[in-house]
C-alpha cells in the first residue's frame, strides 16, 4: 500500500494557520488535496496533524471532508510519521507538507518510479538540497515504511525527529540506499511554497494566472509564470530553499 502522508499544524510562527488560508474559495490543504488525487501512485491520502488544541480545526477539516487523517506529537513529526504509517498499515510512505499547496501529481508520479525502479530506502527531488534542481514547493519524497521504522528507532537528534527525512540522506554512515530526481533545467531559484506572509500573497498571484491561462499548473507551467511575471517572483525572492535548516 503506497500512502501519501501530508504533514499539517496551525502552529506556525512565521504565517499562523496558514495550512487553512484560502486560495480560490477554499483551504490550502484541501486545494493541495485535490491535486494529489491525479496521482496515478497514491493509493491513499492522509493529514498527520499534531495532538495539541490548535490542531482541532484540522481535524474537524478532515472529519467534514471525509480526508483520512491522524494525529500525534507536534514536535516529534518522524514519530507522528511513523506511527500514523504503522495505523493505516502502508507499506510506502509519500511525505509531502501542507505549506505546497501547488505540488504536482506529475512529479509525485515521478518520484515514486525512479524509488520503485532503483529499488532504493528513499527517493525524492529537492533532497539533499545541495544537489536540488526543483524549485521550493514542489518537494516530494518516497520511503519505505521499513526505513521508516528504522530511523525511528534509531535517530536521537531531535533536528531530524522534527524534519522526518534528514536522517535518510543528511549521515552517509546511516548507509540508506538512495536517490534523487534530477531535472534538465536548474529551477531552484523558483518559489512557491508557503511559509512566510509574502509567499501567501505570491500563491493568491500564481493561482490566479492559472485560471487565467485555463493551466492545471504543473511545475513547467508555474515556472513559465514565474518567468513571465517577475513581479510575482519578487514578492517573496528573499527566501530561499532549505532556509532555518541546519545542515
């Protein structure tokens, strides 16, 4: 069972409850959703919030929704990870977070291939971030549930219990097989994940050129916005991918 597990709280310092903005009438997290469903990989589609208070309006989401969802540490996410993957029984876990509304089914597709064909731990396309082509936003990464057990078992910094992955590719003597989806062109510049008030309004600018090219925006087509309307790039240019993280 190959489930996409999505990594959603309303605690964010930086742009609070922003996994429950609206970008066209509805929830970033419902909008990123429905775009997850044309993958043709996914076989089931999970919101892992946190057990805190503040989380409750992303429950009553879910449970109005009909979303699968699961909650656990807010802190401790590669715990929540694992035990909601444990809970609905997966075999393969797609980590995706709730800040990239605009993630592209494609993509996921892709990076589930190149982790099934090179029969790796994990696979993704903006991780290690050193050799990231993608642009911030279109982050999808592949584990099995196997390699996720044993880096629950095994991590003890409490860095990478928070950002899940680090452990697969951050320590080479950890020995995960894996691999990364490379890219003929470097977008790694491009930016449109959610993470700051300027990203927000950056997204709002981005979804409304889609409706107005009639585009379902793939990453090609955002970029080609991005190119096209340098002043919606600005908004938010002084961020960069991988930013806070310590590497």
């Amino acid at each position: 069972m190959i489930g996409v597990i999505i990594q959603a709280r309303m605690g964010s310092t930086r742009l609070p409850g922003k996994v429950l903005k609206l970008i066209d009438g509805i929830s970033l997290l419902e909008y990123q959703i429905n775009r997850i469903k044309k993958s043709t990989k996914q076989q089931k589609i999970i919101v892992a919030t946190s057990s805190e208070a503040k989380d409750d309006a992303i429950e009553t989401l879910c449970k109005n929704k009909g979303i699968l969802y699961f909650r656990g540490s807010e802190n401790d996410v590669l715990a929540r990870y694992y035990k909601c993957a444990k809970f609905y029984k997966l075999d393969v876990v797609i980590r995706l977070t709730a800040d990239c509304p605009l993630v592209d089914p494609i993509i996921i597709d892709k990076v589930a291939n190149l982790f099934l064909i090179k029969n790796v731990d994990y696979c993704a396309n903006t991780a290690p971030a050193s050799s990231n082509m993608w642009p911030d936003g279109s982050d999808v990464e592949i584990f099995s549930f196997s390699a996720l057990e044993r880096a629950y078992q095994d991590a003890n910094n409490p860095e990478d219990r928070e950002h899940v992955t680090f452990y697969f590719w951050k320590y080479k003597s950890n020995a995960f097989r894996t691999a990364q989806l490379l890219n003929n062109e470097n977008w790694s510049e491009f930016r449109f994940t959610i993470d700051y008030p300027e990203d927000y309004e950056a997204m709002i600018c981005i979804v409304k050129e889609m409706k107005a090219r009639k585009i379902f925006g793939h990453v090609s087509e955002i970029i080609t916005i991005l190119k096209e309307s340098p002043d919606i790039k600005k908004l938010n240019d002084q961020y960069y991918f991988g930013l806070g993280w310590k590497q």
